[in-house]
C-alpha cells in the first residue's frame, strides 16, 4: 500500500441563516505525494435546499512554494438521509 499523502485542516462553520452556512477552512497538505506541505485557504458556502438536499461552492488560494501557487474552486451537490 502507497501513501497518497496527507491532510490537516481547520474548518468553522458559521451559520448566516437557517438555509445558509459560511466556512472559511485552512488546511495543510502534502497531496498528491508531494515531498513539501502546502497551505490552502478556502471559503465555502452551503445552501440547504431542504428534504436532505444541499449545494455547496467553494473557492480560495492554494500554494506550495512561496513563488508559485494559484487559485483553487469547487462545487458540490449532496443528499443526506
């Protein structure tokens, strides 16, 4: 078994409304395999759509060096039952 890498991460959520959550997240990593950590810092807000359903974006900087880096984006669909 190889090892892909790690992750440490510190997240907050921060409830806006009853539907609405913001989360700044900092998170300390050497994926993929990489022989240095690098640190991304990310925002994300998530939107409950109700009946189990929610939606969520997510944006920010990551960097490994402190000559490179750039910027990272997401977004995410899910249904909890």
């Amino acid at each position: 078994i190889q090892t892909f890498g790690s992750r440490f991460f510190s997240r907050m959520d921060v409830v806006v409304t009853d539907n609405v959550t913001v989360a700044p997240i900092v998170e300390v990593t050497n994926m993929p395999s990489a022989e240095k950590y690098g640190v991304r810092l990310l925002g994300e807000v998530a939107l409950d759509l109700g009946g189990g359903f929610s939606t969520a974006v997510r944006g920010g900087y990551q960097a490994r060096l402190a000559t490179s880096g750039g910027p990272s984006a997401g977004a995410t669909i899910s249904y909890a039952f």
